[in-house]
C-alpha cells in the first residue's frame, strides 16, 4: 500500500474515542487488504483511497456514527443491497462502535470499482480499466473509439504483463512482454 498519508491517518483516526477508534482502524484494515494497489490519502479531510488517482472511496467518524463515501452513484446503485444501512445523496452510515462486515466493505468497493471502470474512456481519450482489487488492468488512450498510442497492460497481481503502440487499433512497432517480475521476457516487432 503505497501513499505519503499514512501517518496523517493514522494521527486523524486517533483523535475518535476507543471504541469508535478501533471500528474506524478496522475500515483501514479491511481497506488495505481489499485494495493492496491503492494509495492512502487524505481526500477531502478524510482517510481514502485512490487507483492510479481514482477516487474509490472516502471514509471518517462523526458524533453519532462513522460513513463510507463512495459517491453518489454507488450508494444510489447500492441502497437495495444494503439494507439497514441508511444513507444520505453520497454517503453510506455505519453504526458508530462497530466495524462494518468484511462483505458488506467487498460489495461497496466492487461497486464503486465497476463505476470507474464505466466512466472510461474520457472525451480526452483517456482510457483505462481496473480489476476489483484496484490493481491496473490497463491504460492508455483511444482515437476515434480505437486504441491509439502508448498502451500498458497489467496482471492481477499489478505487475506488467504487455506494452507497446496501437495505429488506430492496429499494433505497431514492438511490444514488450514481462515476466512476473516486471523483466522483460520477450519482444514482437509488429513493423
């Protein structure tokens, strides 16, 4: 888990009362083992995670209970699968004292994930994809909805798998492809 927040977190998370603290300290941990990939920041005045600078999901304590901010969308999406659980536009309650349910934290951030995943590519071109544990699938651009340009791509695990060029959909030049180490194992010249 990479990110130069840690600390800030760790010193917003002491500053709730023990019982809370420790339901709070649990998101974190359930967090790191759901996203391995992620960086943890400080968003918004908030512990939160972020995939290749996506936004997945925000979290903190309040006086009479802790939220998950995953966004408006998926708490839309999700407010049917989570019953008794309320929730306001962009946020998910959590009781205040208790540490969320490990599935109900995989359901959520699969969601949120998926959302990400729809809202590429962008109108500039950008174009990337995610699997649901946050590691890169990969990235790199379209033109005209073909694949143009620079393009990576990624295992499970987030160690490169493949990368080279696209012509309009068209490979090109050579392609690299790693071994589980990140070390180039083989090149393809695609002319």
């Amino acid at each position: 888990m990479a990110g130069s927040d840690a600390a800030e977190i760790t010193r917003h998370l002491a500053a709730f009362p023990a019982p809370q603290r420790q339901a709070l300290e649990a998101i974190r941990s359930r967090m790191r083992d759901l996203l391995p990939g992620a960086d943890e920041v400080i968003a918004w005045g908030m512990p939160s995670y972020r995939v290749d600078s996506d936004l997945v999901l925000s979290f903190s304590g309040f006086s009479d209970h802790n939220s998950l901010f995953p966004g408006a969308g998926v708490v839309k999406a999700m407010r049917t699968a989570l019953p008794g659980y309320a929730s306001t536009k962009g946020t998910i309650h959590l009781p205040r004292d208790v540490a969320p349910p490990a599935a109900m934290l995989r359901t959520v951030v699969r969601a949120r994930i998926e959302e990400i995943n729809a809202g590429y590519p962008k109108a500039s071109g950008a174009a990337k994809a995610f699997y649901d544990n946050g590691h890169l699938k990969h990235r790199g651009r379209m033109k005209d909805g073909e694949m143009h340009g620079a393009w990576e791509f990624f295992r499970r695990d987030g160690s490169p798998l493949r990368s080279g060029r696209f012509d309009r959909g068209r490979q090109v030049g050579p392609w690299t492809t790693y071994d589980r180490s990140g070390k180039p194992h083989r090149v393809t010249d695609f002319g």
